[in-house]
C-alpha cells in the first residue's frame, strides 16, 4: 500500500514540474505593443493594417494605447470596449465600456492586457464617436491560447 502512495506522489510530483515547465514559460513570453507603433492612438491611422501587420495577438499580450491629454492644439482621445461587432461596426457607443480616458494615455500609456481569448472591439469614443467612424480609430484583435505561440 504505502508503495503505491509513493508512486502516486511521485506522479503527482512529476506532473507539477511539467506543468511549471510548460505554463510558466508562457507568461515570460507575453509581448508588449504599443498601438499605432510610432504613430500612436490617433485620428486617420489604419489600425486594421496595423493588427495584420502585427498580428498574431496571444493571452497575456499587452496593447499599450499612448496619446496626449487634450490641450490647445491636440484633440481628446480615449479606449472604449465595445459589446459586439455590431456595435464596434457601427460606433453604436451606448452600451461601450470605457477602458482608458482622455488622461490615461498621456506618459507611458495605458496597458490593456489580452486575458480572454475572444474578439476585443477597441474604438475611441470621443467627439460622439466621429473618431471612431470617420478616423478610423478602430480594431479588433482576437488573441489566441498562449500556448500555441512559436518559440
């Protein structure tokens, strides 16, 4: 009896240093990106080429959206989640999520990290969603597992 004890804490042991082996790894290798690279969050940049380009997003990922708090000559910006592809088609705002505003993206950013793996529908709301429509301030990303990214 006590010899199968053994053997199942053994086992028991071994399956926790595959999991450590494998699971943490993958948080080490999340990668940052800041939206926009040099162009950063805003008006009449094509986010959608820049989700192709950058793609593809995992879990864990970071989305950094960096732009200037509203002055004189620069207008508000700000992140708004939206419920659906419908809404995020549409700019429909009413019933948005407001992740960053006009003040979070000033210094280093504000940092979204890809928790889910699910379509992420990311607008900016400002001037009644104007930017969102006519600027092109828009994109969705869809991280995959963690786990199927390539060494």
């Amino acid at each position: 009896m006590e010899g199968r004890s053994s053997a199942k804490l053994v086992a028991a042991a071994a399956a926790v240093a595959v999991a450590m082996l494998v699971l943490v790894p993958e948080a080490t290798r999340a990668e940052r990106f800041i939206v926009g690279d040099a162009a950063r969050w805003t008006w009449g940049y094509n986010y959608t080429d820049w989700v192709i380009k950058k793609g593809p997003f995992f879990q864990n990922d970071s989305l950094v959206f960096m732009y200037d708090p509203p002055n004189a000559t620069v207008h508000a910006h700000s992140v708004y989640m939206m419920r659906s592809a419908a809404d995020y088609q549409s700019c429909n705002l009413k019933a948005a999520r407001l992740v960053a505003n006009v003040m979070q993206g000033a210094g280093q950013g504000y940092e979204f990290v890809l928790k889910k793996r699910k379509p992420h529908y990311f607008v900016c709301g400002e001037r009644g969603g104007i930017h969102c429509t006519m600027g092109q301030m828009k994109f969705i990303v869809k991280p995959k597992s963690s786990a199927c990214r390539d060494d």
